[in-house]
C-alpha cells in the first residue's frame, strides 16, 4: 500500500476518555471496479471500508465513524462491564487486513446490540461482515448475509427510516437481493415484487432499474428448475 492512502484521524472515546488514532482513507484514493448487486464495492485501490469503524485501544468500544459519539451516560457502564471488562489492549490504528476488519466491525456488532442499536444499523454492519468474508471466499459469509436480512425485514417494517441513508424502496430491494443471493427464490421474487409495486419506485429510477434486472434474475432460475 501507498504510504499516503491512509491519514491519522484524532478520537477521544465516549466510553473512557480515552484520545487514540485511527487511520481512515483519503477519498481522493479510492478507485472502484465494480459494484454487486447487494451494493458491495470491489475496489482497485485499498479499501475504505476497512477503515469506517473505530475501535478504542483502551476499553474495546467499537463503532461506525457515524455512530461512535452517539452513547449515553447510562450506556457507559453496559460497555465497561461487557466490553471493557474481557479486553485485552490492542491497537487497529495503522493499516488494516481484512482479518483485522472483520474484527473491528465484529466488536462494533456486539458493543452495537449491547447498546441496542436500529435493527437497520445492525443490518448495515452485518451486511459488511459478509462482504469481508466474500472477499476471502469464507462461507462465512452466508451466516452474516442471513443475520443482515433478518435485520433488515425487522427495520423495514418496525422503523423509520426517515433519519437513516437508506429509504424503503432501496432497502426493499436490498432485502430482495440478499435472499437472491442466499437463495431463497421466492422470498427474492416477493421482495422485489413489493419493491417494483411501491408507488415510491418511480421516485428512484436507479433502483427501479436494478430491482426489475435482479427480478428477472431469480425468475429465470425458479423456472429453470420446474
């Protein structure tokens, strides 16, 4: 890797006070290949993803760059007594494997479910777990595939997804994809039928496009194994 992919970001934890470093990477560095259906990039250059989660040396808070401010006094001892309580010292502040990213968002996982995160912020970590174990080839990636899309069907019909990045139609579309992919043709097929029959499609036309392209995808191997 190039020496100037990565810069040092400053963090103070929430948890302990602790201030560390965490490496992040220069967007003006990122090059993408190409993109899968369930929108995980493939990159030519290092990966950025690798880097979206913050892991204090100290307590063993993990937690996307979005979220790691976002706790509560009262959520402090449920960290300290959970997390803290079993940690070992360790630093991810330099370069990142994948190995060592698949630990970083693991740690996010469960210090997110302690915290009791949106069921679609927990859907958005898992679904990066299984695109980490994609790229090693692990089967792996089919147990956090199915915990993603179990999260998401959750959220999409338990939260508001007004303040997230993510509105219903894509994410009824992701949740399509998912179990294209792990699959389950007919749980795809009604997905994408649900998605394709939101008077929101046409708000969406990219998705709209994917949805139908996808929609196609799963009917073709249903038929093809009547």
């Amino acid at each position: 890797m190039e020496v100037d992919v990565l810069y040092s970001k400053k963090v103070k934890c929430p948890i302990c006070t602790n201030e560390f470093t965490t490496s992040k990477m220069r967007t003006s560095r990122v090059r993408i290949d190409r993109v899968d259906g369930d929108f995980m990039n493939h990159y030519k250059s290092e990966n950025p993803i690798k880097y979206y989660v913050f892991v204090c040396p100290k307590c063993g808070y993990a937690a996307l760059e979005s979220n790691f401010n976002n706790v509560k006094l009262s959520e402090r001892e449920i960290i300290k007594e959970n997390v803290t309580a079993k940690w070992k010292e360790r630093e991810y502040s330099g370069p990142r494997t994948n190995d060592d990213a698949i630990q970083c968002y693991m740690l996010a996982l469960y210090c997110g479910q302690l915290l009791d995160l949106k069921k679609y912020e927990l859907g958005n970590i898992a679904l990066k777990i299984a695109w980490f174990f994609r790229e090693e080839e692990s089967n792996d990636e089919i147990r956090f595939l199915q915990n993603a899309v179990e999260l998401f069907e959750q959220s999409f019909y338990t939260e508001n997804l007004s303040a997230s990045s993510m509105d219903e139609i894509t994410l009824g579309y992701l949740i399509g994809e998912l179990h294209r992919r792990l699959g389950r043709k007919k749980d795809a097929i009604l997905w994408f039928g649900k998605t394709i029959s939101n008077p929101l499609i046409k708000t969406n036309p990219r998705i709209e496009k994917i949805t139908r392209e996808q929609w196609l995808l799963a009917k073709e191997k249903e038929d093809e194994e009547l």
